[in-house]
C-alpha cells in the first residue's frame, strides 16, 4: 500500500507499507479526499515524538467489514 510516512520529523511516500485489513470492530475505507491540519504540520516540526502515517481528516467509502443487521 502506498502512504505518506512521517519519521523523525522527515515525510515521505512509501509504496511498502502493509495492505489494510478488516477484523473485529475494525473495516476498511477506500478514502476519497483526504487533509492535512494543523496538528499533522505541529507534528512534522516536531511537536510530539510521532512515526507512523499522519492524518484523521478523511472522507471515504466503506470498503470491507463485518455486516450490519
């Protein structure tokens, strides 16, 4: 899967990051249209020790999951 990956204050695409996977109480989101806000920005400065892929502002489809009744 490819992401943008934030590092030691360094950002970067990566095109090796795992493939999303639905489980208990967890589905996956095709997203749509996708933001950066202030708080990712703070973080890339260096606001908080943080490595993974930044962002929660997110609009997208259900993709996977359990079904609903």
């Amino acid at each position: 899967m490819i992401g943008a990956w934030l590092e030691r204050g360094s950002l970067r695409v990566r095109d090796d990051l795992p493939c999303a996977a639905a489980g208990f109480g967890k589905v996956v989101v095709r997203v749509l249209v996708a933001g950066i806000c202030g708080t990712d920005l703070e973080l890339i400065r260096g606001y908080r020790k943080f490595e993974g892929v930044p962002g929660h502002e997110f609009v997208g489809v259900v993709e996977e999951g359990p079904a609903r009744c």
